[in-house]
C-alpha cells in the first residue's frame, strides 16, 4: 500500500492500477453518472480514468495525511486537489481498501463534502 500510495502522490495513476487485482470492486459514491459500483480492473479503471479526464493536464495532487491498518484493510485520509480551467476542487476523503495477496481486491471511497465532488466532476 505504501508503493501504491506512492504512485498517486507521484502523479502516476498508471503505475497505481498495477495493484488492483484483476476482480477489483469499487464502489464510487455521489449522484454522478460514474456513481455506483464499478466490478473488474477495466472498469474500475475505467470509471477513474473518466474521472481524471474531467481535470486538467495532471492527473491529481494527492498527499496522504494518515493511514489506518487493521488485518486486511487499509484506509487512506487523503488530501487530494485536481483543476478543470480555472476550477480547482480541493478535498479530503478516506479510501477504503481491502488487500489480498499484496492486490487491492476492494475501494470504497467516502468523501469529505460529496456536493463539492459531484459539482465538480458532475
């Protein structure tokens, strides 16, 4: 998790997804059109990618702040910032993560302030 952690706060969302596990789940909150569980490495992929491609040139600022380990999760409190033009959205989340055989097998994603990500990434 620290490697994977890593690529995000590097700006290398590719190198990141090399942890998933082929049957990744993740579930995406919010009201959005990519809202909702996302089942496999492809659309999980996919669904962040589309994310990534509502923001300007880099893919995401993103500092973790703390890490949670219990047995087989992981959770991450994140400080993350992404821009579109001159709409910059800074917030905070906790992913969830649960891992097996060193891959990432589930995300859930909880947002500090759901509205702000829906109206940004809407």
């Amino acid at each position: 998790m620290l490697a994977y952690a890593g690529a995000w706060e590097a700006g290398d969302p590719h190198r990141a997804w090399t942890f998933y596990s082929d049957d990744v789940v993740m579930r995406l909150p919010g009201r959005g059109a990519l809202a909702g569980i996302h089942r496999g490495k492809e659309a999980v992929v996919a669904a962040i990618s589309a994310l990534l491609d509502r923001t300007s040139e880099f893919a995401a600022e993103v500092l973790v702040i703390d890490r949670l380990v219990s047995g087989d999760r992981v959770a991450l409190l994140l400080e993350e910032a992404v821009e579109r033009g001159d709409s910059r959205l800074e917030l905070r989340r906790v992913n969830v993560y649960k891992v097996r055989d060193d891959r990432i097998v589930e995300i859930d994603i909880f947002e500090a302030d759901q509205y702000a990500v829906d109206d940004f990434f809407g």
